[in-house]
C-alpha cells in the first residue's frame, strides 16, 4: 500500500507535509471503516442473542412448511431441522393414540388363526390373529387390529369364498 502511495506521490510531486495529511487522512478513514464492519458484526450478534425465533436453515424452514409447522409451536430460539421432526413425530403418535382410544369393542375369539395384516416389509403377519373389530371379516394380532380397514377391501373374493365354506359347515 505505501509504494502505491509513494508512486502518487512523486507522480503528483506532493511535497511531504502534505504527504503526511494524506496519510493521516487515510489512516482515519481506514479506522472508521474498520470500526463500522464491527459495529455491524456487533449488531448481528446482538440480535441473535436477543431471542428471536427462527428456523436454523433453508431446510428447516422448507421442511416445516411442508408438514404446517409454524414457529409458536417450538420454545428454542434456533430451530432445527431435527426439532422438527420430533414435532412431527410426536402429531403421529397422538393421532394414533386416538385411534387407539376410539377403538369400538373387539371381539377375542378362542379359535386361533393366523394375523390378516401386513407387516412394514410387505409381508404377511407371522402373529396370531385373537382380535375381530366390529365390522371385519378377518381377524387381526393386536398391533393390526387398530387399522384393520387398510388390510381388507369390499371387494375381497378370497373373503367372499371364506365366508360360503363357514355357511356351509354351519
């Protein structure tokens, strides 16, 4: 920086008191300058401290508008992506437990047959079916029992040739 200066200088033949004020009045302004960035560094800081709530990331925030979730409903200051998910989570498992609790009386059956449910892998219950809700054809193990109706359809012709042989036999 200084020979870019001393290059003006003997360029504009600048006498060297007048060098000296041009320093000092550069070194001044330097110093202002160098104060005003830290002064907004100072002022970023403060406002994250002051508590504001807002979404750690882009994908925190696009995330949470995905699944209508708004910032009121967290107490942190910074919220992450993660947070999020547990929020979501935690609707599930109290939509589900409501389920559970409106539940309409079940019917334990002392004849043992295999679970018509259908696990998370796509494949058939290995479990005991004990359960028949009000309304099913088939009975389910307890955990299939609560969302019986995805595993059976009106439309069932496997069901339809099941329940012509208990007609029979009775």
């Amino acid at each position: 920086m200084e020979s870019r200066l001393e290059y003006i200088f003997t360029k504009y033949n600048i006498v060297e008191e007048d060098q000296i004020e041009i320093i000092g009045i550069f070194n001044k302004s330097l110093i202002e300058i160098s104060e005003g960035i830290l002064g907004k560094k100072k002022e970023n800081k403060s406002l994250k401290e002051k508590g504001e709530k807002r979404w750690a990331s882009k994908k925190a925030e696009e995330y949470a508008e995905e699944n209508g979730v708004s910032l009121e409903e967290f107490t942190g200051i910074k919220i992450t992506k993660k947070e999020i998910e547990e929020k979501v989570k935690n609707r599930a498992r109290e939509s589900k437990e409501t389920k559970i609790s409106t539940k309409v009386n079940v019917e334990k059956s002392e004849k043992k047959c295999m679970c018509s449910g259908i696990t998370k892998k796509g494949e058939v219950c290995n479990k005991i079916g004990v359960e028949q809700p009000e309304g099913a054809k088939k009975k389910y193990c307890v955990k299939h029992s609560v969302d019986w109706r995805t595993y059976e359809c009106d439309s069932d012709s496997s069901s339809d040739e099941e329940d012509e042989k208990e007609e029979e036999e009775e």
